[in-house]
C-alpha cells in the first residue's frame, strides 16, 4: 500500500512543480512585459541582436536537460532569495523612473534569480544557475559594456588590413583607424569594428560548448576559437574591401556590399564553432545525457506556498506600478529661439540652423545656432526633453559617445557662481575641435552620466516630471590657439541664460 501511496505521489508533485514553475515565469513576463516588448522590437529591427529571438527556447531547453537533477532535489525555499527579489524590483523601478535601460535589464536577471532562489532554494537555483545566466544574451546592453573594446578592434583591423595589402603589392598608408590608398581613403568605422557581432558568435557558441563538449577547456578552447577567428575574418574583411576599392570593384561601400562589414564575421565564427566541435568532440566517448541524470524516477519538489504567493504578489504590484504610473511632460517656460543674440560679446550669425541635435535624439525640443566675433566661431546646441522614456533618454549612446576622452572642468558664471562642465577635444583632418557640453535638470547643470540618471531617478520618484537638457557648445581652434577663454566665456554667460527657458 505504502509503495502504491508513493507511485501515485510522484506525478502529483511533479505537476505541482511545473505549475509552481509556470506561475513564477508567467508573474515575471507580467512584471517585465514592457521591457520585454521593447528587447523584441530590438531584435526584430537591428540584426546585431536578431539572436535574441533564439535565447528563450535554448534557456528552455538546457533547463529541460536539467530534468534529471531537479528529481528528487530537496526544497525548502531560501530566505537569503528575498533581499535578492526585492534588489531586482527596486532597481526595475528606478531604471524605469530614469529611463535607464541598461538598468532595467540587470534588474531583470536579478528578479529572475532572485524568484527561484525565494521559492524554491538554493539546490535547485545552483542546478538551473547556467541556463538563467544564459538568458543575459537576449538583453540589449552588451553596447555598454563592449563599448571600449569598439576603438581597438578598429585599429587591429586597419593595421592588419594595411599590412595584407602591402604584401598584394598595393600601395596602402595607415593612420590610426584609417587606410589611404592612391584612389581613395577608408575608415574602418565604429559599425565595422566587428565587436558587435562577437556577442552572437558566443550567444551560440556557449550553449554549443555546453552541451557538445565535456570539460572547461574543450568549451573554453571552442568559444575562444570562434572569437579569435571572427576578429580575424573582420580584419580580411577590411582588406577585401580594400583590394576592391583599389581596383574600383567595390561600388558604393555603404550600399548592397555592406553585408561584407558584418555577415562575414558571424560565418567565421559559426564555421570555426561546428568544426570545432566536431574536432574537440572526439576520443571523448559517448555523452552523458545530463548531470544528475541517473535519478530519472524521483518525484520533481514542491515549494512551499508561502514564498510563491510573496513573489507572485510582489511581481504583480511591481508590473502595476510601473505600467499605470506616469510623469507629466515638463515644457519649456520660454521657446528657445528668444535666447539672446549677443552672448559675451558674440553676437548670433544668420538664421538658426536645423536643430540636428533634436532629430537625432528625439528630443521634443532644440535648437542649433551659431555665434561669431573676435576671430570666434562658436556652435550651441540644445536637446530638451519634456519627458523621458526608453529610447528618449538624456543619457545615451550618443550622448555616451561625448564622455569618451572627455575631462570634468569648472567655469565660472557670469553671476560669480561655478559650474561643473566638460571639455572633449578632437583632432581630426588636420583640425581640432574643442567642445564643452553639460546637462541641465531641474534647474541644476549636471557634467556626470551617472548624476543624471540619479537626478532623472529622483525627479520621476518624487513625482516631478523627467524633463531634461543636453548642451553642447564648440569651435574651432584659430591660428593653431585653443579658444579655451572664449568657450568657456560663452559658457559662463549662457548658462544662466538657459536657466530661464529650461525649466
């Protein structure tokens, strides 16, 4: 009889567990449905992160292997899960109050971890850790975190795509990111680098190595190979293009022959990941069909109810928040084409210009003029943002593009106070270019990224509106002098200026 009792109880836990399982994923897909919908419409509409689309199912179905470890697991929920949950919460509320994708995105690795932890403990996180970590691939902020890796990977290229055409017998000179041949010159621009498209190769290559291969090194060896070879097959990329450009086969290098910046890369890395695979695989022996397999008729555990109805509760209030709570639009208190036309003894030349700024950005607001006297020619620039949401954000990737070798200086105003600003110079094409830029929030000048996300954070939370500023001002440098005294004179005197249109 006891041994009847115990057959019929292992389906029933096991369903009990699926059903656990279901509803915390169904509560986190509630919680996160905006974050979601917004990583699929980048999948769906930059092909650097098309594999987005594949990292669920592949989750899914390392999880699925994992099976026959999960039986017979013990579970007894683990309270060290909760302050996890509620770190990956509040950090979705904040990102989402300042706009901050990247946020959002570890928030929800957090939540996800923090979710099975709570419910169901330790032992069956640490069996599911590899395929929950996996699932960082979907998210979109890989851009942040190999942003410096871009420059590097663009001068590797240009080298080795310089040397491989001087060994073709073409005459080619490189300088820096740049290639010069007698007919034209080439840039192995940013989008070029190949760095991007590094991130899929390892989005497939990781869970390729993991299943296929036993030992780290195999996997290690297997993934770093497929890497190594797409730096290279980029910087053959630079060098056919090179080669075509010499002999005027080449087209237009931005049009249909653009494939040639990126598919390339991916192939290689695909090519040297299955080969590999194949190579690395043998004298292994069979594969064992998973960790923990052997246990195939334990019954799978069953949480507690207690720890699941906090998570549910807490994912659904925390999805509510965040869908039904909105800030209002901040305007402007005056249009900011009434801004003075003499500004420290400039006066503003001709009609303003497109605001370049502002269609870039998105920004609701700009404006772009020009002010010359005394030999000084200095650009403004303005993006105001009435509200900010994701991909409207003040603190972005091109406005992060700005920071990059950029250094914090004060100024003084012309109302005898200092403000905090930044100064970037540029060189390039035999000019240099000194630009000092800031952010305006709620009536303070921010110079740091971060102070503008907590500000933007803080503003939103208190109910105050996202609104926001970001100013640019630059010249040329004159008679090979820096017009340090004059941007930073203009800067002093414009800035409280802005104050009175930007709220």
């Amino acid at each position: 009889m006891g041994a009847a009792e115990k057959t019929t109880a292992a389906p029933s836990e096991g369903a009990m567990t699926v059903i656990q399982a279901a509803l915390v994923s169904l509560g986190v897909f509630f919680c996160y449905i905006s974050l979601l919908s917004t990583l699929a419409v980048t999948w769906w509409t930059n092909p650097v992160y098309s594999h987005g689309f594949l990292i669920p199912f592949i989750s899914a179905y390392l999880i699925r292997r994992k099976a026959g470890s999960l039986k017979g697991t013990p579970v007894s929920g683990g309270l060290w899960g909760a302050p996890l949950l509620a770190t990956g919460l509040a950090a979705f509320i904040i990102g989402r109050a300042a706009g901050v994708l990247a946020l959002e995105e570890l928030s929800l690795m957090l939540t996800m971890l923090g979710a099975v932890a709570f419910v169901f403990g330790w032992p069956v996180l640490k069996a599911v850790l590899f395929p929950l970590l996996y699932l960082a691939f979907m998210l979109t902020s890989w851009g942040e975190l190999t942003e410096g890796l871009h420059y590097p990977f663009q001068n590797f290229s240009a080298g080795v795509g310089a040397k491989l055409l001087q060994v073709m017998h073409i005459p080619a000179y490189r300088e820096s990111i740049y290639i010069e041949l007698p007919n034209i010159t080439l840039e192995v621009a940013k989008v070029c680098s190949g760095v991007n498209y590094l991130v899929s190769v390892a989005a497939i290559g990781v869970p390729l190595a993991y299943v296929a291969l036993r030992g780290w090194w195999r996997r290690v060896a297997l993934v770093a190979g497929a890497l190594i070879m797409s730096v290279l097959a980029n910087a053959a990329r630079v060098t056919l293009i090179g080669f075509l450009a010499y002999h005027n086969l080449a087209g237009d290098l931005h049009g249909p022959l653009h494939v040639l910046h990126a598919m390339v890369v991916s192939f290689a890395g695909y090519i040297v990941l299955f080969a590999g695979v194949w190579i690395l695989s043998r004298g292994e022996g069979g594969r064992k069909a998973e960790d923990g397999a052997q246990d195939k008729h334990g019954a799978f555990p069953a949480a507690r109810n207690a720890p699941l109805i906090i998570t549910l509760v807490l994912l659904v209030v925390a999805g509510l928040f965040v869908s039904f709570r909105s800030n209002p639009p901040v305007p402007l208190k005056e249009d900011l084409r009434m801004l003075p036309l003499m500004v420290n003894g400039l006066a503003a030349a001709g009609a303003d210009m497109p605001d370049q700024m502002r269609k870039e950005s998105g920004a609701d607001q700009g404006l772009t003029r020009r002010y010359r006297g005394a030999g000084v020619d200095i650009t403004l620039n303005i993006g105001y943002f009435e509200s900010q949401s994701q991909g409207r954000e003040l603190v972005n990737f091109r406005s992060s593009a700005f920071h990059n070798g950029a250094a914090p200086i004060r100024i003084k105003l012309s109302t005898g106070a200092e403000a905090a600003v930044n100064k970037k110079t540029i060189e390039a094409g035999g000019r240099r270019t000194t630009t000092l830029f800031w952010y305006m929030i709620n009536g303070r000048v921010v110079a740091g990224r971060y102070d503008v996300i907590f500000h933007t954070a803080f503003n939103s939370l208190m109910g105050r509106g996202t609104g926001g500023a970001f100013v640019t001002i630059n010249a040329e440098d004159l008679d090979g002098a820096e017009p340090k005294e004059a941007l930073e004179g203009f800067a002093g005197a414009m800035i409280p200026e802005l104050t009175r249109f930007i709220p």
